[in-house]
C-alpha cells in the first residue's frame, strides 16, 4: 500500500499491508491488548488484509506439512486421482489441476490442492456438512500432520475473532459459540511449474473469500496480489514467522460491509520462473452452518436497513457455491 491511511500510519507495514503481534493481545498488558483491538479493526476497515506475527504456531507443524504436502503432490496422477472425493462436493481429499476457475471466468486456475476439514466434529450436528477427512495410503503422515496444522490455525482464528469481537463492541466470546467445531477447511495448494503458454496471466483468478476469516501460512513463492481501494493491486508475502490473516465475505455481510472482504489473486511469476512450484497452505475459517450472518445492530446505522438481508452461514455458503458452479465439482474457497 503507497499511502496508508492515517489511522495506520504508526504501524509497520509488510509488503504493503499492516503488521501486528498476536501475543500483544493473548498475553499482553490490559494497554497492549487494547491497542491490538484497535488496529485490528482500524486494518480491517482500510484493507481487510494484516500480517500477523506472535501466532505461536510451531515452525516444525508448519514444515511438515509442507514436506508432506510436497511428497503427496510428487504422486503419480491416477495415484492422486485415487483420492478426489466429488461425493463430497470436493470438499475433503484431493481436487486435480484445472477443476477451480474464478467467478465469472472461463479459465482454470493453474492448480490443484488436498482439503481438510473438522477434526473435532460437534456432538449431535448434522453429518452432512462434515464428510469424513480423507487418508492417504502412500502417505500416512499427510492426514496426521495436517490434522495437527488444521487444530493450530483454529486456534490462532479464534484469538484473532475475539479481538474482532472487541472491536466490534461484542462479548469477546460471541464467536466462541459459532467456530470451535465450524465448517473450517485447510486446503493444501500446489501450484505446478508452468511448462506453456498459459491462458491467463494469473495462478488463481481474482476474487474474495467466502468464509469469515482466512489465515494463510506463508506460501513457497510469491504471487500473492492484494487490490488497494484505489483498485492498485499489491504484491504480498508474508514472512516466514507470520500468518496473512484477511476478512472474509461472511464477516463482511455480518459487520454490514464495515470491514472489508478484499479482492486478491495469484499471478504467474515472472517467465524465467516459470520452472518452479508454488505452494501454500491457507486455512479458510467457517462458523457452524446455523450461525446467523444477519448484519449485527451496532454496524447499521439508526434509520437505516441493513445493506443485506439476513441469512445462515450454511445457507449463504450453499447459495456462493450455487452462484459460481461448484455444488458437486469442486471446492468453496480460493487462496
């Protein structure tokens, strides 16, 4: 970002976006944490995007995966192919190159990815929003491993929705009673070296995601690209110690579009490193299908009806996959 706003302007920036220190709010002083709430929200109105460093995740969970994720995708074709599970609308196992494409756009992304969901499903809920998380035999170690990611990144999203929920004048708990146990998904993402001339000049076409925050560990390579407010795309890349956290589509309708859903995109890099894989592991955290997305009282203001109408997480997520042709061919969120 070339000029952040004022409100910003004492932070550090990370390849134009906000810099922050989760540990300032799990274990700060009472000042420390309210300053986190702060710039937070303040970040969350201006650019929808923050680095987020002091996550506490263990480099050595993030590492291994990444090891495992490579040995997996090193697979033979028909071995991986073993594993797409379109019963479950792709939401579980593996999803091969060139399924995913962006809304409104006739090219495929220039990938394909292995998805993880709930590993500790709620007493009671309706099994049809959790399918079983797949297995691979060839690699053991990969559902094992990514299990142990998956639990690390919910726990690191439920810290940073309690600021949020601070920010946003809630109980710091409000959505302690939507996420624990929610729909949350981990995706793998393999970005194969580019042997030809492709169709377009991106990875992963432009878009927002769907859920309400995502958090995404640094990925392999660059091409990470963030529209400013002036429709300036920036280039992001996190640092190795730090998580990319963003707002989702969900959270934006909830907040009455008071914090940002921010467009992004993947692009090709630059020719010469055409040869070279890009990976990256970003975890999209969902509520429980019944949370109500109904835009909260406090974000709209007296004499006015909300900008949209209310609906479930559930409902809206089924209605996003309707919209852009993946209910039983393919996956419902993007890095």
């Amino acid at each position: 970002m070339k000029n952040p706003p004022a409100s910003l302007a004492h932070l550090d920036f990370v390849a134009g976006i906000p810099s922050l220190d989760l540990s300032h709010f799990t274990s700060g002083t009472p000042a420390q944490r309210s300053q986190f709430v702060q710039d937070l929200g303040a970040a969350y109105r201006e650019v929808g995007f923050v680095a987020i460093g002091g996550h506490g995740i263990p480099q050595d969970v993030i590492d291994g995966l990444y090891s495992e994720a490579e040995a997996f995708f090193a697979l033979p074709a028909e071995t991986k192919a073993r594993h797409e599970h379109p019963e479950h609308n792709r939401q579980r196992g593996f999803v091969s190159f060139g399924t995913e494409h962006a809304k409104d756009s006739d090219a495929a992304d220039l990938k394909e990815f292995w998805q993880v969901g709930q590993c500790d499903v709620p007493e009671g809920a309706d099994m049809k929003h959790y399918p079983p998380n797949a297995v691979v035999a060839e690699r053991p170690q990969l559902s094992v491993k990514s299990e142990a990611l998956y639990r690390n990144m919910e726990a690191v999203g439920r810290d940073v929705l309690k600021a949020i929920a601070l920010h946003l004048e809630l109980e710091e708990d409000y959505f302690e009673a939507f996420v624990p146990g929610g729909n949350s998904i981990l995706r793998l993402i393999h970005y194969p070296p580019i042997l030809k001339e492709p169709q377009s000049s991106v990875r992963a076409g432009q878009h927002e995601d769907i859920n309400l925050i995502t958090l995404l560990v640094g990925a392999s390579a660059s091409g990470l690209e963030v529209m400013d407010t002036a429709g300036n795309w920036t280039p992001v890349t996190a640092l190795p110690n730090q998580l990319v956290v963003n707002v989702g589509d969900m959270l934006q309708r909830l907040t009455n579009q008071e914090l940002k859903s921010t467009t992004h995109r993947v692009v090709n890099p630059p020719k010469e490193l055409w040869g070279k894989p890009r990976f990256s592991m970003p975890f999209f955290c969902h509520p429980v299908p019944h949370m109500s997305l109904a835009a909260l009282t406090q974000c709209v203001p007296a004499g006015e009806q909300p900008k949209e109408a209310p609906i479930t997480a559930g409902t809206y997520l089924e209605e996003r996959l309707r919209e852009i042709g993946l209910i039983g061919d393919a996956s419902s969120e993007k890095e």
